[in-house]
C-alpha cells in the first residue's frame, strides 16, 4: 500500500519546473506555452528502483526543431535556485543527470535474425526489463481511426507509434545492478530501448526529467499500476492481434463500449 502510495505521488509534475510552463490543476498535464525552451519538469517525488514514470505527447507545434527530452536527475528540484533553460546541456552539466533526446528514429532498431520475435513481443502482457516486470498496455500510444487509419494500420498493430508522434508515451526509469549502481531505461510505446546510462547512484534520490522542448509542446502523466493486466485489457490484445485492421472492429458483435477501447485507448 505504501508503494502504491509513494506511486501515485510521483506520477505527477513537481511544483518546481520551468519559465514558460504551466501545470494543470492535477499537476499531471504540462504545456509549455511560449518558446521553444525553459520547459523543464521534474517528478513530484523520487522515483523507486523499477518505477517508470510514463508521459503521453498530447500537443506538438509546429515550426521548431527538436523534441521530447527524458532522463535523471539526482538533483532535488526544492534545492535548485534557478531551474536551468535547457535539460541539454544546461543541466547535465550540473552534474549527476542523464537526459537523451527523443528523435522520430528513436524507436529499437531490430537487428537481423530478430524481426519474428520483434514483431512478437507486442502481444506479450508485460514488459520485462532485468528484473522489473511493467504491464505493457499502459505503455503503448496509440493513435485514433480516422479517414486515414488505413496508412497507419501496420504501426496500430504492432502497437507502435513514431517517437515523436502525438499520443506517443515514454517512459524513464532505473534498474539496480548487483554493483551497487543502476542502469536507466527509456521506454517508447511498449519498447525498452536499452541501458542509455549506466553507473547511476542508488544512494540518492533520482527524479525524472521531462524537457517539454521544441516541437513538443504539451505532455500528460499516465499512471502505471504494477499488477495483473485486466480481462478487458487481454480481450483487446487479442482482437487486435486478429483483425486486418482497426476499423474492422467496427463491424464486430462487440458492446460499444469494448469497441472504442480497441479501437483508442
């Protein structure tokens, strides 16, 4: 109960972050509402060994270069007297914070000999990274059906979304090693992309940074719930995992309600 507890807080936006950004009331939405920088943003809380703190890209604007930046800080937000304008360079350069840049190709690159199994792992239920095992439902984007779908009907049913994509989610976290330090992982729309870092200090605190930069203008908390996948959640991976395309849902002896969760979220 305390770990669901000390979850939920951290599955919001501290009150400290950047000039240009405004948090909702829920401290679970931030919009970076003028230039392309100074939208900086912290966990309200640290983050637990194995706990990922998941974001949904909800705006985009046109018109900058750049995107979403993720990673760590052992930086306590309360502490910092200014809150740097960039993530990259302004506050890895403080020390103690690892934070990548989310790119369109940022996405796992499958190596020959792996596409059968890569093309696999989206039906699995859980995400599994060393020893954290993360429902991987919650994690996935996905994007809604439209006139259009058709051309995205390959991404919906391998549940995966450009990087970059509106409705995309990713995700940062940390798993212990047996040395004493951790690895962080960045996740993107169900996919772990690997130790991006490794090395970090387990002995501090280690809050999430999510850099609201550029073309990115507005992301969303999503809460992760770290138990068994529900039974609507397993009928929707196997509807998916056996029509030829989103809208054929549409079609099926299927309440309404059971319809528009296959078909969105």
């Amino acid at each position: 109960a305390a770990m669901a507890a000390r979850c939920r807080l951290a599955a919001r936006f501290h009150h400290v972050h950047g000039a240009n950004i405004r948090l909702d009331a829920s401290h679970t939405q931030a919009t970076r509402v003028e230039s392309f920088a100074n939208g900086l943003c912290f966990s309200q809380e640290p983050l637990a060994p194995g706990q990922i703190f998941l974001v949904e890209i909800e705006e985009k604007e046109l018109g900058w270069c750049g995107h979403l930046r993720v990673g760590l800080t052992a930086h306590d937000p309360q502490s910092l007297e200014v809150v740097p304008e960039y993530s990259l360079p302004d506050l890895v350069n403080m020390g103690d914070t690892w934070v990548f840049a989310i790119t369109r190709s940022h996405n796992r690159v499958v190596v020959e000999g792996e596409e059968a199994q890569a093309r696999g792992r989206p039906w699995e239920p859980f995400l599994l990274i060393e020893r954290v095992r993360i429902p991987r439902d919650t994690l996935v984007g996905r994007s809604r059906p439209g006139r259009y779908s058709h051309i995205l009907d390959d991404l919906y049913k391998m549940n995966v979304l450009p990087a970059t994509a509106r409705r995309s989610r990713i995700g940062v976290l940390y798993a212990p090693q047996l040395d004493g330090t951790a690895d962080m992982h960045i996740v993107i729309n169900g996919e772990d992309m690997g130790p991006s870092a490794r090395g970090l200090p387990t002995t501090r605190p280690l809050y999430a940074v999510i850099d609201v930069f550029a073309s990115t203008k507005s992301v969303r908390v999503i809460p992760v719930d770290y138990g068994f996948p529900s039974l609507q959640t397993l009928c929707r991976l196997v509807i998916q995992k056996h029509i030829v395309h989103r809208l054929a849902i549409d079609g099926l002896d299927l309440p309404p309600l059971l319809k528009s969760f296959c078909q969105h979220e």
